[in-house]
C-alpha cells in the first residue's frame, strides 16, 4: 500500500523535522540516519525539493533543510510529492453501466480517502511530539548495523 518511495521520503522529512529550524545536512547523514540507500535517497530529495518541501543549499556548509515548519507539513504533503494515492474515481474496468462506482470499488474508494484524511491531519511535527520510540529506532538501526 505504501511505496518504499513513500516510506524513504517520510524517514528523510522526520529525520529533517528534528533539526534545528534551518539547520542544513547533506544527504550522506540524512542517509546515515535514516537507513536510506544515498542514490535512493538523492532522486526522493530532489522530489521533494521540486515540491518545496525541502530547500536545498549548495555549498561547503549547504545541504538539505524543511522549506517551512513542520507544523505546516502533514503526511500528505509529502505523500504527494513523492507517490500520490491514486484514489478511484472510475470503474478500473471501464464499463459505461457502472456511472458510479460499485460496492467493490466504493469500498475500496472510501478507504483510501480514510487514508488521506489521516495523513492530512498529521504533520510532521505531530509525528516528533508521539512518537517516542524515534529515538529507539535509530538505536536498532545502529545496533542492527554493528551485529553484521
């Protein structure tokens, strides 16, 4: 249901929502922390760039920074610059009896919607303040690499 796009392009926006407003990385340490491949990680940024999410700073001290607060980035912003949800709005089959989508689909349909409405509700900042355990990721993530 979620893209490993989508999945690498959260990682990175959290891991830039607990910077210091401003703040730059370059994407070798955004990469480091968020166990994301660099060549992966480079083509997601530039995306994310392209939809203002992220500003992007060349230079000896540039790197990559929130183009606004995390407050005023929800889960769909970056969902939508990266791999939108193609939500249902016709019969997948394209039959011209089914003017408005059937059980099936509707169903379907409402439940990506539930999904939208969801991601829109949550910023990035809401994601800093309950989650907790982020701190217990990066741990696992560091021991994970140092038992192989």
């Amino acid at each position: 249901m979620i893209s490993q796009t989508i999945e690498y392009a959260l990682r990175a926006m959290a891991h830039l929502a607990t910077l210091e407003e401003g703040r730059a990385v370059n994407s070798e340490t955004i990469a480091e922390h968020t166990h994301v491949p660099r060549g992966y990680l480079s083509k997601v940024l530039r995306d994310l760039v392209v939809a203002g999410l992220v500003d992007s700073q060349r230079g000896p001290n540039g790197g990559f920074a929130l183009a606004r607060a995390a407050s005023d980035i929800s889960i769909l912003d970056v969902v939508n610059a990266v791999d939108p949800i193609a939500r249902i709005t016709e019969c997948p089959l394209g039959n011209p009896a089914h003017a408005q989508l059937c059980p099936l689909h509707r169903r379907l349909d409402d439940a990506l919607q539930t999904i939208e409405q969801q991601f829109r509700d949550t910023s990035l900042e809401d994601l800093q303040k309950t989650n907790s355990r982020a701190t217990v990721c990066r741990e696992l993530g560091a021991t994970s690499r140092k038992k192989q």
